[in-house]
C-alpha cells in the first residue's frame, strides 16, 4: 500500500517531549505565537470543567488582523516558517502549536483563513473563518492544581512592550 507522506508522527510520542516542560509552557507556546504577528492583544482563558478530572478548557484568542496567513501552519510540523530568518521572532520550527495539540483531548483553531477542528476522528478544515485574529479553543489534560499552576505561572511572562495579555 502506498503512503504519500514518508514519516508519521506518533502525537502520545510527541507529548511526550511535553510533558518534561512545566505546564505553563502550553501557554508560552501559544503567547509566543501571538507576540511573534501583528496582534496587540491576547486574552487567554483557562478552567477546570466541573464534572470532569483531569481536563480544562483553554482559550486563547487574539486581535492579529490577519490572523493564519496559512492554516497549514496549525497542523503542519517544521514547515519552513515565515519567522525562520528573523532573530527578532520567537518560533522558527513550526512546533508551538504541536507541542500543545499533543496534550489536547480535541482542539479548535479558528483564523481568517479558515478553521480545523482536531478529535478523535482526526483533523477536519472548513472555510468558515474570523474576521480579524484567531481562536484556539481546546480541551487541555490538565488537573486542577495544574490549571492554578499555570495561572499563576503565565503572569511571569515578560508581555513585549505596547502588548497586553488579559
């Protein structure tokens, strides 16, 4: 049988490079996303889903106007990225996102150029976009403690200068 892609990514392998980081870097993956474009603001949400153990809701949306230059960013790992030759930019690699997806149960990206919603069934893209700025909206395994961890923890980051995290 003929596969097109030559090498497959085991993402419970790839989570686990993850879970030697502290939590908080879930966040400092995706803030580093956003500080890197042309976004002034981030809001990011995190809380424990009553009735569930060991998951929370983590939202982070931004005000990019462009949002996703290319959705094939949010799903694609070491694709050549536009940051590659700025020392100026955070991410050079393509990981950030990937590195969080691996410690998702499911996960919605939605941007100006489109949306994909990743579950169990795998990954699905639909045309339906934002206007301005994107939307990472998943269920994150993360137990309590770890979710007060983390929000403690976010509030070191050191935000870029006319730059504002809620």
């Amino acid at each position: 049988m003929k596969q097109k892609n030559w090498v497959d990514v085991d993402l419970s392998g790839f989570g686990q490079l993850m879970a030697d980081r502290p939590k908080v870097a879930v966040l400092h993956d995706l803030l580093q996303n956003v500080f890197d474009e042309d976004a002034t603001t981030a809001t990011v949400t995190l809380v424990p889903i009553d009735g569930r153990r060991g998951v929370a809701n983590l939202i982070v949306k931004d005000d990019c106007p462009s949002g996703f230059s290319d959705l094939r960013d949010a799903y694609t790992l070491y694709k050549a990225s536009k940051k590659k030759n700025d020392p100026t930019k955070r991410g050079r690699f393509n990981e950030g996102e990937k590195f969080v997806l691996s410690l998702c149960e499911s996960a919605h990206i939605a941007t100006t150029t489109g949306t994909v919603t990743f579950d169990s069934d795998g990954r699905t893209l639909s045309k339906k976009s934002t206007e301005s700025g994107s939307i990472f909206n998943a269920i994150i395994k993360a137990t309590r403690s770890e979710v007060e961890e983390m929000l403690r923890e976010v509030k070191k980051i050191i935000v870029p200068d006319d730059f504002t995290v809620i």
